[in-house]
C-alpha cells in the first residue's frame, strides 16, 4: 500500500508523467473521492482530478448529516430510505467511524403541531427506527426514538418555546465531525491504494479515452489517458456531459453565535408551518455554535464555484426558528452563512423539492460515465455503482467492491479512540492520528496554542494540513481542512496564522 500523505511534492511528481491508467475521475467532492477509492481498492490504477481543490463545491457544504432517510419515508421512497439507513450504518460502524456520531435530536410538539401532524412524525420516526434495524446498526450505536415529556424537551433545547408544549419526539441520526474532513480521508486513502489525487488541474477536453488538463498552478497542460472515465462533477456535470439534464437547487445554512439557543444538546427539528414533508433544523455544534437550515431554491442561470445565500433565505429560516423557540434568534446573532447546490436530475415537477434524491448513472455515446443526483450519506454506494457502469461499458472486468468493510485513514472504533493520548478535539476531527498531530506541537511549542483568541484549531492543525492533507495555499487550510473560514470574522483574524505556517513550510521545502 502506498503512503497516505497529499503534498505538494507528490503532486507535482504524479501529475508530470506516469503511464495511462485504468480509470480517470474528474471531480474530488465526496463522490468523485469515493469513486477513487473504490477503482483503488479493487486494484486498478486510477488518477482522480479536480479544477480547484477537495471538497471544493457540494460536499462542503451539507447539513453534515449522515441521516437514514426519514424525509425520503415522508415521501414514500422506501427502497431510498433503506439505502440510506444500510449507507449510515456503514459509515457509522466501519468506514469512519471516527468521524461520525450520534446525534440526538428533538422535534417539539408546539401550539404549531397538530394533532394530525404529531401523529405522522410518531408514525415516520417509528419507521425509521425499522429502517435502523433492518440495516443492522445496533441499539448503543443510534438508540430508537421516543416520545418525551416538555421538561426534557427543555433539558435538550432550552430555547424551546414553554408556552403550550406538549412535549416531543426524541430520534437519532448519525452527524459527521465535518464534511470536508470525510473527503480528505477518502481521497487520502485512496491515495494509499496508489491513486493519484491531482487538485488544481482544470478538464479542458473529455472523451471515453481520458482527457486533456491545465494545472491552474504553473499553465502547464498535460493529457491524461484512461481506458475509462468517471465524471463526478456535481453541478457541474452537465459541462462535461451535455446529455445530462440537471436542475440545481440551493440549500442555505445560517451559523449561528455560541448560546443562542440556550445550552443546547440536541438538534432541533421544526415543521415548516403549512407543510407535511418539509422541515427546519438546528444542529448543534462542537464549538458551541448552531448551524440553521435547509432551504431548497431552484438556481436558473450559470452555476457559481461558491454559491451565496439569498436574503430571503436568510429570512424564511429565521422565521421558522422563531415559530418554536423564545427568544427568537435574530441577524444579530448569525455569524456566517453558506449555500451549497444540490446536483439534482431535471424532472417535470415545479419544485426542486419534489425533484428525487436519488443518484443516476449514465454513459454517453463517447464513453464517459457520469454520475449525478444522491446525497452525501450514500457516496460510496454512488461510487460503486459508477465504477461497475464505467467498467463494463469499456467492456474492462469489473471486479467486486471492496469498500463497505473498508475503514478510511484515521479509522477506529470508539473505544479505541477513547484509549488516544491525544486531545478528545483532534481525536474527534483526526482518529487514530491525532496523536501525530499533537507531536508537531511537541516538537514546535510555537505550533501548540490556538491560531487567534476563540479559535480552538492550533497552528499544528494547519502544518498537517500541509504535510498530510494536500493544502497548497490558505483557502485551503481556512476553508476546507480546518473549517474556520465559515465564520468571516475568525477567518480573517486566522489568516495570518495560516500565511505564517506556508512560509514556514515553503522555507524548510527550500532548505
């Protein structure tokens, strides 16, 4: 097995030459970094590539919800539902566990639920608790849902407004440490299996027979040959694949200030007033802070690389909050915002909303397979069943799938990472290397302490980012690797920790 490490050194060293290899994949967010890993793991030479960096476009930007499907049940999608439910248990109890938790969660009977409605979320959340056990996960790992009195209710979500609670339902899900962190690990152990994993290389060309590539870095283009071809662009698929016919729709986040719902401990999930299938969530966060969402807005037009929240957005998930909790939050304590955008089949439905979840693969008549639609929590079944069509349409031997067993760099099972002598942060955000990520410190005291006042990541963090983890600048380190750009204000008090680390490492690359 290869060495996990991304630098830059590797980088430049796979792009310059290397021969044609069994499988190209354009696009690293979670999907196209899982398509890597599952090519790899089966044996085959792969090179994966991207225009800017990993977990670029959607994958960063989810409710960082590995869940088991209960909207989809909502709607009657039984097969999606059961899909999600076996993917969530296998990200939970084998592939990265490390990176995925528990997370209680409450749905409040307020004076806006009504009867009718409190009777179909029982009735959803029993079903859901089916679905758990149908995919196998056991009961410590994600307990089954209950109906709870007002006074937990409170203990739970203390924002909740008293006045005519009737208590509430109790559930679990499965909640990633951070988004982008799941798609390092997949690209990084891919890379172990001998992956290429070439960020900042833009497709210029696309055939069935690889693609030509610019490095945005240097200028330079280079042609990658493959015998097949995996487009896993999200978004942005169609640009690659006109035959693909894609309606994208938005999803905004709020990020909301430490306390402002109170010591909060579970999530908070809250009916849209006037809907049956459509909710609003607030999910808490190991720094304090809450993250507020989901909307679903059609995006007509270009499709921006960072897509923006709209104010109107901003509005209907302030509202919706204030319809269960006193008080209301208000802009004032909204310290960032991010959108990202569904890579959603085009159907004849008028809402995104009523759009399917569910992934599609398709190849062209040129041969190149594309996959598109999905959600985060069934990356890996997206990616074996993109490897399987890409192969056998170049009539290649397709080979079994390997990855539903197969534990992602960091990987152990809890009571093992309870054994880490390591700080529970990195051991949360980092597994079975955290402790290497506290030897930098070890070894650099300057690397120890927190990159600014309130922000808990240490300037060792930002040095793995560079040695292990394939950062090349500090948007990568800010706003992927660490996350702190999701708050504007910390990043910019941040930055000049991360230009120092750069320096520090382009001087000891120079010695």
């Amino acid at each position: 097995m290869t060495g996990t490490a991304l630098t830059a050194e590797r980088r430049r060293r796979e792009l310059a030459g290397g021969p044609s290899v069994d499988l190209l994949v354009v696009g690293l967010g979670v999907t196209g970094a899982g398509v890597a890993l599952d090519a790899a793991s089966r044996g085959l030479t792969v090179a994966a590539v991207d225009a800017h960096d990993l977990a670029f476009g959607t994958s960063r930007w989810s409710s960082k919800l590995v869940h088991g499907g209960l909207r989809y049940l909502a709607g009657g999608h039984v097969g999606l539902a059961y899909e999600s439910a076996v993917e969530r248990d296998i990200l939970l109890r084998w592939v990265a566990p490390h990176l995925v938790s528990a997370l209680p969660s409450v749905l409040p009977y307020t004076p806006m639920v009504s009867g009718g409605h409190a009777a179909l979320a029982r009735a959803g959340f029993a079903a859901g608790d089916a679905l758990r056990a149908a995919a196998g996960t056991p009961r410590d790992r994600l307990p089954r849902s209950r109906r709870i009195a007002p006074a937990e209710v409170h203990r739970l979500v203390p924002a909740v407004r008293r006045d005519g609670l009737r208590g509430g339902l109790l559930g679990w899900d499965g909640q990633l440490i951070d988004d982008a962190r799941l798609v390092v690990a997949l690209a990084r152990t891919a890379a172990g299996h001998g992956a290429r994993i070439l960020t900042r290389c833009r497709v210029t060309e696309l055939h069935g027979g690889g693609a030509t590539v610019v490095d945005t870095l240097t200028g330079t283009e280079h042609r990658l040959h493959a015998r097949a071809v995996v487009n896993a662009t999200g978004v942005w698929a169609d640009q690659l694949d006109p035959g693909v016919r894609l309606r994208p729709s938005r999803g905004t986040h709020l990020v909301l200030r430490p306390g402002a719902l109170g010591s909060q401990i579970a999530g908070l999930t809250i009916v849209v007033p006037g809907e049956t299938n459509r909710f609003v969530f607030a999910l808490p966060q190991p720094d304090g802070r809450i993250f507020l969402g989901l909307t679903d807005e059609p995006v007509d037009g270009p499709v921006p690389d960072v897509p923006e929240p709209s104010p109107a957005e901003r509005g209907f998930l302030l509202d919706v909050l204030a319809t269960a909790v006193d008080p209301a939050p208000s802009e004032a304590d909204v310290v960032g915002a991010f959108a990202g955008l569904r890579p959603l089949l085009a159907g004849e439905g008028g809402s995104t909303a009523d759009l399917s979840r569910r992934h599609a693969v398709r190849t062209s008549p040129g041969g190149v397979t594309t996959v598109v639609g999905g959600k985060l929590t069934t990356y890996r079944r997206m990616a074996r069943d993109a490897v399987d069509a890409a192969l056998t349409a170049r009539g290649l031997p397709v080979g079994r799938c390997r990855t539903a067993r197969l534990p992602l760099v960091g990987a152990a099972p809890p009571e093992s990472l309870a054994r880490l002598s390591a700080p529970a942060r990195l051991v949360a955000r980092y597994g079975t290397e955290a402790p290497a990520v506290a030897a930098l410190a070890a070894d650099d005291p300057a690397l120890a302490g927190p990159v600014a006042d309130g922000i808990a990541v240490t300037g060792a963090e930002l040095l793995w980012g560079l040695l292990q983890e394939g950062a090349l600048d500090e948007d990568d380190l800010l706003d992927r690797r660490t996350r702190i750009g999701l708050v504007p204000a910390d990043r910019a008090r941040a930055l000049p920790a991360a230009r120092a680390v750069l320096a520090r490492a382009a001087a000891t690359a120079g010695q």
